[in-house]
C-alpha cells in the first residue's frame, strides 16, 4: 500500500462490518489503528429506513451504485441529517483529535 499510495493505511473498514478477535488480531498486525464501521447504510439497496433517527457521532455509509445514483443516496443522507439537525463532518479530524490516527 505504501509503495502504491505513498503510505500505510491507518484505518480499516471490514467487508460487511463484520468485526470480531481474529479481524482485530490481523489488523492489528497490519498496523491498522482503528477499525471503522457505520450506523446507517445510505445506499438504496439496504435495510435502513427512508429517514433514519441520527444522533451526533453516527456514521453513514454511501456505496457508489448505479441505481438509482450515488446522488439519491447522498441526499437522502443529507436529508436525515438535516432533519436531525446535525452537519455532516469529516471523520479523520475527530479520530486525530482523539489520538487515534
């Protein structure tokens, strides 16, 4: 990773969210310093309802698909968080701010 990208990834988000010992052990032997999973899933094809309850912290997961479009799918996160009146924020400042990355 770091000879393509210029350095090692710090983060890591399990395929599927799925986290238990053995992915902790393995990232933690990649060098991963945290592990980040999501609340909602804002792509159209999942379970999370049109406009879910979000509270500060929750993290919303957009995937690029072609139906109907990634912008639908922006949206209607946007959307929930308006409604909750929460801004949307960029993740890598907090995790900095709490030492982590």
């Amino acid at each position: 990773m770091a000879a393509a990208f210029g350095r090692e990834p710090r983060l890591l988000r399990p395929p599927y969210g799925a986290v238990d010992d053995e992915v902790r052990a393995a990232a933690k032997a990649c060098g991963v310093k945290a592990l980040v999973t999501w609340t909602y899933d804002f792509t159209t094809w999942s379970g999370t309802p049109p406009t879910p309850q979000l509270e500060a912290g929750d993290i919303g997961l957009l995937h690029f698909t072609p139906t109907p479009t990634p912008a639908a799918d922006l949206e209607r996160a946007l959307g929930a968080a308006k409604a909750a009146g929460l801004e949307p924020a960029a993740l890598m400042p907090h995790l900095r701010a709490a030492g982590i990355v």
